[in-house]
C-alpha cells in the first residue's frame, strides 16, 4: 500500500524539514502553480494540503479558493501555518476556506494530530473491505448501468449506477460504480458540446479511480482507468474552441470486462 501524500505550499526549507521529520509516513509535493492548481491537485489527490500562509505571494489565497469550490478537490482538508494566526493572515486564510490554522510554534506539538484527524487517508480497512468486495460478483443493478453506458446512453447510465452506489450503502465497492458513472457523465457532457462541464467530471472522478485495484467485480479497472485519461487528454488537447471535434468513436470505449 503506496503511503499517503501530503502538497505543501511551503517554500520555506526549515519548515519543510520539521513537517517530513513530522510526517514520516507520508510522501510529499511541495508546491503547485495557481495556472492548473485543481487539475493538479485532482491528478495527485492528496490526502492533506499544507499551506505556509506567511507566503508574500498571494497565489496561495487563490489556490486554496479555487481547490476549496471545485467539487474535485473541495474536500481536502487544508491546515494554514503561520508566525500569527489570530491575525490578519489567519483571518484570510480562514476565510479562504482552509480547514484550520496553526501557529508555527505549535507545529511540532500539533501537527501530527491535526493530520491524523483530519486527512483523508484509505486505511487498511478500506483496502480489505474494498478488495472483498470486488471478489463478489457484479450486481445486477451495475450490470444494467454498464449495458446502458456501453450503448452510449451515459446519461441513463448515470442514473442506475447512482441506484447501485447508494445500496452499496457506504461500502467501499460503491466507488466503483461511482468512478464509472462519473465518467459516464464526462462522455455525457462531451455529447453535449460541454467542455467545462466534462473536464470537470473528468476531474472528480480521480480520487474514486485511483485507490481501485487493477480488477474489481470482473471489471477491468485499469484498463478502464487508461481509456478515461486517454478521453481526457484529447479533450484537452483540443480545447474549448474545439469540443465539436472531439473523436468519440475513438476515445468514448466500453466498460472492459476480463473474458
């Protein structure tokens, strides 16, 4: 199991070194450019965002505000570290919507607790409850919304799959059906001549992607995996301006099932 991933805003090195010397358990990526941030932060889809709000630049208000109002990435939790968070700075920060500040001064007593409560981290658990459950065959409920996103009806897809994800009842297997509807709808909004509206959908699906295995209920995830980013990157490549000439025969492929 790959460890978890902290983005760090962070430039200043000592305050670097304290949070790895903090976080062993963790991997890190420090810094992101305000120009892509939430595609960015959807593609690495850390568990907790660490954002050094005594930065003189401001991009970090704008990266937090926009990671913060986008449905792919809203729900990282973001701690504000600085020299003085009751004043101004902690109020900005605050209001730009991280999940709560700390002083420098109490990083080394803090920090470890604050992100063992408050990041989003798929436990051992998860991934034992998630692999016995793609050992279990596909419910029919999937079935029918895989038939219908195989015949290109992706809105209709999207709908059963919602049926099957809410009687996973909180399950992790219901991730399942919700990373293909929501690619479903991606399709669904490139149909539609809606660039915006598929990138974003493109966007959310990652963080219920990623922690699949490679094979789940038959369902060949990685392969499903691939043909999502391969959509994605010739939307992108095209643009706006250019959604119309998007090759669905080419890029909009079936659900792949082992034989």
């Amino acid at each position: 199991m790959k460890k978890p991933l902290a983005l760090g805003l962070v430039s200043d090195e000592v305050l670097k070194q304290k949070i790895r010397a903090l976080l062993p358990d963790y991997d890190f990526h420090w810094g992101i450019e305000l120009k892509g941030a939430i595609n960015t932060a959807a593609d690495l889809r850390p568990s907790v965002m660490l954002v050094d709000i005594d930065e003189d630049s401001g991009d970090w208000v704008a990266i937090v505000q926009g990671l913060k109002a986008n449905p792919a990435t809203r729900r990282i939790p973001m701690l504000g570290i600085g020299e003085n968070v009751t004043g101004e700075r902690g109020g900005i920060a605050i209001a730009s919507g991280v999940t709560g500040v700390m002083s420098r001064n109490e990083v080394a007593a803090r920090l470890p607790d604050w992100v063992k409560r408050h990041a989003r981290v798929w436990d051992e658990n998860y991934y034992a409850a998630l692999g016995t459950g793609c050992q279990q065959p596909l419910p029919e409920l999937a079935q029918e919304g895989i038939r219908l996103f195989n015949q290109r009806d992706y809105w209709e897809a999207h709908e059963v799959l919602e049926h099957a994800w809410v009687e996973a009842q909180g399950h992790p297997i219901g991730e399942v059906y919700r990373a293909i509807l929501q690619v479903g709808v991606a399709y669904y909004q490139i149909q539609r001549g809606n660039y915006k509206g598929a990138l974003k959908m493109f966007l959310r699906s990652v963080q219920w992607l990623d922690p699949l295995p490679d094979v789940c209920q038959g369902i060949h995830i990685a392969r499903f995996k691939q043909d999502a980013a391969a959509a994605r990157a010739a939307l992108e490549a095209l643009g706006e301006g250019k959604i119309t000439q998007f090759d669905q025969d080419k890029y909009f492929k079936t659900v792949p099932m082992l034989d």
